[in-house]
C-alpha cells in the first residue's frame, strides 16, 4: 500500500526520489520521508503528512538534498499510527542499515521479543524497524554481506514485503526484494545508475528498460553490473527478463486539470476505444480477444464462472454477471476477493475464475487466484498494468488499456472493466449461439457508438455541478438502481463515500421498500436510475413511493423521458443504447456529482483519507 522509491548513480538523487514520491503518493500519504547518502553521511528526513511537507522541511536544509544515492517512501499506515517517528526509512540498531518497505510483516511481534532478548531497541511501532534489526543481526552472526543477510532475513518472514535497503558499508549497491508487494528496478544506460519504485512512474523520463521482480526474488543492484537476481529461498539465480516500458510522462500528468479524477473522468471515451479497438470489429461482426479465443473451450464446457474483484471492481464483476447470463447463459458468482479463500470455496477443475483488479496487484485478488490455481481452475485476469503481478499469475488474460489511473476513486477502470466484460460475454454468446447473429451485430454497432455517447454526456457537467451545489451538505444518501443498473448504485454511493465522506448507501430499487425506505424525509437525497429499458414501470412505481414521503430524487432517465421528468426534482438524461450497455452510460454523471460534491466541501479528491489506490496488503 506505501511506495517505494529509489536511485543509485551519477545524477543527484534529491530530486528524482522527491518526484517519485510525488508520483507514488496515491499509495499512501499518512507520511513520507527519504534518505540520502553522501560523502560517507546519511542524512534523513521523514515527517508525518505529505510529500509536500517532506519537500518542505528538506528545503530548510540544503545539505539535506546533497547525495547521489538515495530511498524514499510514503507511507499508508498498518502497523504503527501515522507520525514523524513511524515514517520511513527505518535504521537498524547501528545505525549502518537503512530500510523502506511496503507491506505487512505478520510475524513481526514474535521477531521483536526474540531481537528485544538480544539487546535490541526500538523507536518505532512498525514492523519494518523490526526486519531491519533482523537484517543487521543476520549479517553480524552469519558474517556475511548484505545481500546474503536480507535473503537469510527474509526466510525467517511470514507476511507481504517490497523492500530496498541501503548499507552504509556498501555505497555503490541497494539490495531489493519482493513478495506481495509491487517493485520495480529501471535500468540506466550503461549501467551507470539504477532506479527503484513500486511502479514505473518515478523513472519512466529516464529509462523506458525496467525489470518486474516476481515474488520470492531478491536483486542486488550495483553501479556498473548487470543486476543480479535470485531466489530468496532456494537461492537460485534468475535470469531477470528487462521489459520496455509503455508508460509516458505525458500520461502521468494532469494535463490542465484540476484533479486527476476529474481528468480520468474526461478520458474515457478514449478509454473505451482503446480497449475494445483490435479487438472488436463492429463492421465486420467481429470480436478478437487472443485470450478467448486461445481458450474458447474452456468457457465452453465451464460449469460456472466465478468472478473475483474487490471495491470497484467487484461491482464491475457485478454488472459482468448480469452480462454473462443474460447474453450467453452462463452462472456467474461474484465474490469478494477478500472473502473467498477464507470460506473454504467450492471449486472444481470445470470453473472458471476471472479476477479483475486495475492495478493487479490487489493483495486479496492475487490470493484468490492462487487459491483457485490450486484447485485445478482456469484462471482469466483481467488488469490495467502491464506486467503486473496479475497479469503474470493467471493463466490467461486481457488489459483494458484504460492508461495510468492516478486518482484513488477510480473511474475510468470501472467503464473499462465492463467494455472488457461485454466484449467477452459477447464473444460466448456468439460462440454459443445464445444471440442471434443480427442481435449480436447490433450489439457491435451499439457498443462503437458508447465513447461518442459518454462524450455527449461529458458535456452537461454543469448541470450535475449545480445538482452538486444543492445536495453538497446532506449527511446521508441513497442510490436505487435496477438490474444492468444495481451495481452502477452501488458503484455511485462508493464515489460519494471515498471522496466525500458522506454516508451513502447503493440498494435495488425494489429493495428500498425492505427496510431503506425509512430513512425517507425531506432531507434524504435519493439517486434513482430509471432508464427507458428494463424495468422501467417499476422503477417509476419506487420513486413515486420516496416521492410520497418528501423525499428529494435526482434520476437518471434517458433522453426524451417524460414520466419521470414529471416527478423527480432534477433530472439527468442520458443518450439512448442497449440495457446491457447503459451501466457505461449511467456511471458518468454519478462520477461527476460525487467529483464536484468533493471539491465543493474541500476535501483532497486525488488522495481521500484513509485510502490507497493499489491495496497489497490484507
């Protein structure tokens, strides 16, 4: 959940680790700190808060910034609160060792009690100042070097890790490992300096080769050679594959927006064409997904899907389950990725699991694929990143293309996870002959027409704006939708709740009735999506009930309604398109209101309280 980042070479290491932190903060910002190295000195600053308040005390001291190696970290806090003591780095007892983690040690009160009888003492709560005093007692009773200590160290660890550590003996090395936990290792020209971070972004201006590590490895990076990987616990060499980046700079940077949500908002229809471009062919009724068609007849003879996701994208899976047995009749199960391992699951050598996660490196995604894995099961993922550990554990795959999402309420995943659902739940029906072939190429043409539809619906922003201005000081909110639609509300209270902190709750709208509808007053905001399609007279019949006991409604209804029009006190239409297709449609306002209700409260939209984008731990 915390970054990591990191450089060793001839620049000046100040402003590359600062910038990187900058541009990992979307993991965590409870805290920050960095540490230089130069002329045989550490100089470490760490302080609860931001980044820019890191940079801020660095800048009261110059020599702070001086160094051509250097780690740095921003923190999301498990073990230990957030404050100046608990931020990293961490030293060891000596002083020699220095250390930035990501991820949980499990173990680490057992460790500690055992270093504690060995003279050992802490300064901090955290588990990390543990594994470094760890560290530093392996290499005093083994005699060894560091790299060989980290890996000793590491065998003794129960729990999740991306760790780079620095030794102040060894001025031209950084030593890296990785389990659970992103990281990655840009390599320079030459091999005249190296760079660390848990994603690309931090070096991307610098090198485009970067080397992914994969679980249970450790790397020992050093000036002028050829970076070493092994196995931490077999100590195997790897031979470490260097991938070309695909990032860019241009596609981190908030290109004249306010926030970054507000940008990956308007980047969706972008977005949606990318990810089904090459693989949808509208005019020739063509859908090519190598990772479907490769395995075809395992969808074919699947018993069942089950699908696996957390937050955003479990409700993806959920409009994905609508998708799959609607259009090709096939059961779905959605399950929490965090709930499935631990109930003793049900899974057979006849299912088939798809895990979808933006980042793919969601902690309790990538258990329950393993898990899944060991049941014989085929396992389909379907991740943003490239590369991403994801990406690498399932058997097959599609990224969505949807571009670095930077902000932590995600947006632009959402639509693209559903563009990569729909193409796949039409490719099966296809395949199987559940839609007939003129139903399947309307469907095509319908879903080429979806980018320059949300297009259309960017551009009443500020009408949800002045919806936004009204409804910005309710303390509670309701979210109603029906079928394709249910987890669009779902979805649309999630919004309101991450960046808003307004409680807001999503329901089927036949469900209000059941228990919601006593919330009901004057001062109750209720989110109703009533589009033409479905079921629609139901839905009226609800909002006439929230209606009837002074309720405020604000619905979401298709261009031309009039019904609802007549009864809602603000309307927001959307452009016409298939029921199945209409979740990509409805989410785009519900985005928007839930944006511009966060920037009129003042709250920090990019970086909500509490929250990481990527979660790698449990």
């Amino acid at each position: 959940m915390c970054g990591i980042t990191g450089y060793i070479g001839y620049r000046d290491a100040y402003p590359i680790v600062i910038n990187g932190l900058k541009r990992l903060e979307y993991r965590g910002y409870d805290s920050a700190g960095l540490m230089l190295f130069n002329n045989n000195q550490i100089a470490l600053t760490k302080t609860k808060g931001k980044v820019l308040d890191l940079e801020g005390i660095v800048d009261q001291s110059p020599s702070g910034k001086e160094g051509k190696i250097g780690i740095g970290h921003t923190r999301w806090a498990t073990h230990g609160v957030p404050n100046d003591v608990n931020s990293h780095p961490h030293f060891s007892q000596s002083g020699e060792l220095v250390i930035v983690h990501n991820g949980i040690i499990e173990n680490y009160d057992t460790l500690k009690k055992e270093l504690t009888s060995r003279g050992y003492t802490f300064k901090s709560d955290t588990d990390t100042e543990v594994l470094i005093n760890l560290i530093e007692e392996v290499k005093k009773q083994e005699g060894c070097k560091l790299g060989k200590a980290v890996q000793l160290a590491l065998t003794q660890v129960i729990g999740a890790y991306a760790i780079a550590v620095f030794d102040k003996s060894k001025p031209n090395e950084i030593i890296v490992a990785k389990l659970g936990s992103p990281i990655a290792i840009g390599i320079g020209e030459g091999l005249k300096e190296f760079f660390v971070a848990s994603d690309a972004s931090p070096f991307i201006e610098y090198t485009k080769d970067a080397i992914y590590l994969e679980d249970e490895e450790l790397a020992i990076i050093k000036l002028g050679k050829a970076v070493g990987v092994r196995k931490i616990y077999d100590d195997s060499i790897v031979d470490a594959n260097i991938q070309e980046l695909q990032l860019s700079l241009e596609q981190i940077e908030k290109g004249g927006y306010d926030h970054f949500m507000l940008k990956e908002i308007y980047e969706q229809p972008k977005a949606i064409t990318d990810t089904y471009r090459g693989r949808m062919l509208a005019d020739e009724g063509i859908i090519k997904m190598a990772g479907i068609d490769d395995n075809l007849g395992k969808f074919m003879r699947a018993d069942r899907i089950i699908v696996v996701a957390c937050g955003t994208s479990w409700h993806a899976a959920l409009v994905g389950e609508y998708l799959f047995e609607d259009l090709s009749r096939i059961p779905v199960e959605v399950e929490y990725a965090s709930e499935f391992r631990y109930r003793n699951p049900i899974i057979t050598t006849n299912d088939v699991v798809i895990a979808i996660s933006q980042s793919g490196e969601t902690a309790d995604t990538l258990a329950a694929i393993k898990l899944a894995k060991s049941k014989g099961a085929f396992v389909f993922g379907i991740c943003n990143v490239v590369g991403s550990s994801i990406a690498r554990e399932t058997h097959a795959g599609a990224y969505t293309h949807a571009g670095p999402e930077i902000g932590v309420a995600s947006t632009k995943a959402f639509t693209t996870q559903i563009t990569i659902l729909s193409l796949i739940a039409l490719k099966l029906a296809q395949s199987k002959g559940t839609l007939s072939n003129s139903a399947f190429h309307m469907y095509l043409q319908k879903m080429q027409l979806i980018p320059k539809k949300v297009e259309k619906l960017l551009r009443i922003d500020d009408t949800v704006k002045h919806i936004a201005s009204v409804y910005k000081e309710a303390s509670n909110c309701l979210y109603l939708g029906r079928g394709f639609n249910f987890p669009v509300a779902l979805e649309g209270a999630l919004k309101l709740k991450e960046i808003s902190y307004i409680h807001a709750e999503g329901y089927p709208a036949a469900e209000m009735k059941h228990g919601p509808i006593a919330l009901i007053d004057e001062n109750m905001p209720v989110f109703v999506i009533a589009t033409n399609k479905g079921h629609y007279e139901k839905v009226v019949s609800n909002i006439q009930e929230i209606k009837s006991r002074n309720g405020k409604i604000i619905a979401i209804v298709t261009e031309g309604d009039t019904t609802v029009k007549e009864i809602a006190d603000h309307v927001i239409e959307i452009p016409e398109t298939e029921e199945a297709l209409t979740p990509l449609l409805t989410t785009i306002p519900l985005q928007l209101l839930s944006y511009h209700i966060a920037v009129m409260l003042e709250k920090n939209v990019d970086q909500p309280r509490n929250l990481a984008k990527s979660v790698t731990v449990e």
